[in-house]
C-alpha cells in the first residue's frame, strides 16, 4: 500500500488540474447574473467528492445559492469531522486591476492567481483530496463530512436555517474549517480565533433632483460633502471609534496574551512595503498585530455619488451612498453593534439633508480553545509536517457562520489555515502559492490521524 506522500506525489499535478477547473467556474454569489454558476460549481464540488471517495455527495437547495453535503461513513463508533468550507467567491472588481482573467487561472511563480484561488476553492479543495489520499490508502481513521456553501461571502443568509433542520445530518466531534491564514509558512501558525462583523449601508439625501453646482452650490447641503463629514465624525484625532458604546462589550485582552502576540515575527518595513504605503494608521495604543486581530474595526468599504463619469459635470448631486462595515472581537454582538451603527448614522444628519441606514448582515466573533483536542490535534499535525510548532494568533477576517455551528451542533471549531494575509483575499489578482496548497493536502490527513488517537472528543 502507497504512503499519503507516494500517493500524493504521484497525483499532484492532478490534484492541481481539478482545482484549476474549479477556479474556471465564476461562481461569485453576490452577483444574480452568476446564479446558473453557482449551480454548476455546486455539482462540480458534489461531483469531486464522489470522485474523491465519499459515500454520498448532495446538493441541497435554498431559498438562495445551493448547499453541498458529502460524508464517508467508516464506523459509526468512531470520531467524526466536519469540514466546512464554500465555493461562492467575491466579485472580481476592479477588473482593470488584474494582470491576467480572474476566472482564467494563471501560474507564475509557483503561485495560482485566480479569484478563490486562496478564498475558499483551493482551500477547501485540500480537504478534498486529503479524503482522497486517505481512501485510497486505506487510512481513513475518521468519519468525515463536508458542508461547502454557497453564500459565505454575502453573509451566509441562509445556512443557520440548513444547519438548523440537518442537526442530525451534520454531527460531529469537530468543525474543521481552511479559510484563514497563516504568519508564513516558515513560522506556521493557527487562527484560535475570529472577529464579527456588522455591515451596514447608508444614503444620504439633499435635494429632490441633481442640481446645477453653479447656481446652487453654497446655498444647498451637498449630500456627499455631508455624508463625507459623517463618516469622518468615527474617529477621533486617535482612531478610536467615537460611536456611543460601541466598546461597551470589548473584553480586553490580557497581559499574557499580548506578550504572546508580540513574539509573533514582525517586519514593519516590510509589511509596508508590501502595501505600498509610507505609514501605518490605527488606534493609539496597539500594535499592527493587535490592531488586525484583538482589537475592533470601523472601515468604509464603498462611497459614492454624483458624477464619476468620464470628463467634467458640474452637479450638486441629490444622493449620496457608502457602505461600512465594523469587525468584532469577543464579547461583542452584531445585533448591537449594528443597532448602535445604525441609530448613529441617523442621529448625526446634518440639517438640510435626510439619512437613510439599513443593515445587510453580520456573524459574531469565535474563539477556540486551546486546550481543546482539536486545536491539540491541528497543532501536532501542522509540527508534524512543518517540523515546528504552530503560533496561536487571532485572526482579523470574519467567518460569519462560526458561533451558529457552536450553538447549533455543539462542538468547537479549529481554523487550520494554509493561506497567507498577503494572497491579495477580496483584492485584484488573488493568489495561492502551489506550496501552501500541497501542504495542506500533506497535513490535513495527520489532522484525522491525531484527532482519532487522542481519545477525548468535544462534546
């Protein structure tokens, strides 16, 4: 019988090949235009883990994109994991931007660049082939399941309402789940943790028509010169947040926990260089780590209005826009945080405009334990394939979908991500080094291995 390395040599660039085809696939969810693929990506995902060995593969239909479920059932006595990942993708704007197709997958480098090509299709698609490894080397120690979804980049709307009609469907031991990253893979580590996020979406409304900006400029509100000052009342003169009691909830971290940060390899040059930037911005008092990780955000993500066309129009316009989105760290919820964005945004409207908000999703933040026996079985495995122990840091992305697996199906999730920060997620040319997605398809089976041996499992 071949050994999971002989096995995975041997079909590497196969494995490469399934994933490019995915990658072809523009399965972007928050776009109706894409809905015919979204349906074609979800059968093609069903389809893999046929292929890869797994006893049944469905797709099941929501009231928006499908979910995928697959299992391969060895003994009921035994430990079951359940991966979780989602084959929907961002949209590839700013087009202009990217070097080559976004859904015409390129290698350069010993790099793939295709959007999802870190975020989650090459992700997710390691577990996949761990599967296969392990089935046709006959070492499969574990049950596995696969939950893959759909809508995990518009907020994941509606899988609490899956999850919570297959409770039985989706038992497990363990929520294993490859959508984060790591420090780099010569100082791997793991996520123990995830922020929340509230996202929100604000207009703002002057006069009934766009006018003449001559005629009528300096003696109407501009909407977009209001929702400008809005936007910037956020923040003090020390990036803090000023919303009333946005806060409120924040469980500092401890002492220990920063010093155990600090030692996370830091390059301040360097991660400027990378962005392209002459200086770093944030709130007074912490770190860049802990900015990103343990602290709470509040970023604009879009604003517009008036006329952005080719050439000059000089307009007063009647509407402005932005979209704004907050992340959240522990004990901080959505619901409030999003309440409190919004009666903000409202409270604050100038005189002689009118300010409409309104909410478009949110997910709380996660923390996993690390005296658990999954974060024990993803830290011996990553030690074991990396030859060092991995650094437990926080990340500062959002996996909305987190603390509805915990309550739900009462086990505990563990991150084991194989990305980098810099892989440009939601950004032009997303990319994932070939290295990082053939060591996670090396590591993953070591996970089962050592989650089944340890014994003691979340219950």
């Amino acid at each position: 019988m071949q050994t999971w390395q002989e096995y995975q040599t041997k079909n590497k660039d196969r494995f490469l090949n399934e994933l490019l085809e995915l990658l072809r696939i523009p399965s972007v969810s928050a776009r109706s235009e894409h809905k015919a693929d979204m349906i074609a990506c979800a059968e093609a995902v069903k389809n893999r883990l046929l292929e890869a060995g797994a006893d049944k593969a469905e797709v099941y239909s929501t009231e928006g994109h499908p979910v995928v479920y697959a299992e391969k059932i060895i003994d009921p006595s035994k430990p079951t994991v359940l991966v979780y990942g989602h084959y929907d993708v961002q949209p590839a704007d700013p087009l202009n931007l990217w070097n080559s197709g976004p859904f015409e997958p390129v290698i350069k480098d010993g790099k793939i660049f295709a959007r999802g090509s870190c975020d989650d299709k090459g992700q997710f698609y390691m577990h996949v082939k761990a599967l296969e490894t392990l089935v046709n080397t006959n070492s499969l120690s574990t049950n596995i399941k696969f939950i893959i979804e759909g809508e995990e980049e518009i907020g994941s709307p509606n899988l609490a309402k899956f999850v919570s009609s297959h409770n039985d469907l989706l038992k497990a031991d363990v929520i294993l789940i490859s959508d984060t990253a790591m420090i780099s893979m010569d100082t791997p580590s793991i996520d123990i943790g995830v922020r929340g996020l509230s996202y929100i979406e604000v207009e703002v409304t002057g006069p009934n028509r766009d006018l003449h900006s001559g005629v009528y400029g300096g003696a109407v509100a501009n909407p977009v010169t209001m929702l400008a000052k809005m936007i910037a009342s956020c923040h003090d003169e020390h990036n803090h947040i000023t919303i009333p009691g946005f806060y409120d909830d924040v469980v500092e971290p401890s002492a220990a926990e920063r010093k155990l940060m600090a030692e996370a390899p830091y390059d301040e040059e360097a991660y400027k260089e990378d962005l392209g930037v002459n200086a770093l911005w944030g709130e007074k008092g912490y770190t860049t780590n802990e900015r990103t990780g343990i602290r709470p955000t509040l970023e604009l993500n879009g604003i517009w209005g008036g006329y952005t066309g080719e050439g000059a129009k000089t307009v007063l316009p009647s509407k402005a826009f932005a979209k704004i989105s907050a992340r959240l760290v522990p004990n901080q919820s959505s619901v409030k945080i999003t309440e409190k964005l919004l009666n903000y945004f409202k409270s604050i409207a100038p005189p002689g405009v009118t300010v409409k908000a309104e909410e478009h999703h949110g997910g709380e933040p996660y923390m996993t334990p690390i005296d658990s026996t999954g974060y024990k079985a993803a830290a011996k495995a990553i030690e074991t394939t990396f030859g060092k122990s991995p650094i437990p840091v926080r990340g500062g992305g959002s996996i909305p979908i987190c603390s509805l697996f915990e309550k739900e199906l009462g086990v505990k999730i563990v991150f084991l991500g194989f990305g980098l920060d810099s892989d440009n997620l939601h950004s032009p040319n997303e990319k994932f080094d070939l290295f990082n997605f053939y060591k996670g398809i090396e590591t993953i089976p070591y996970f089962h291995k050592y989650f089944a041996e340890m014994g003691e499992f979340e219950k």
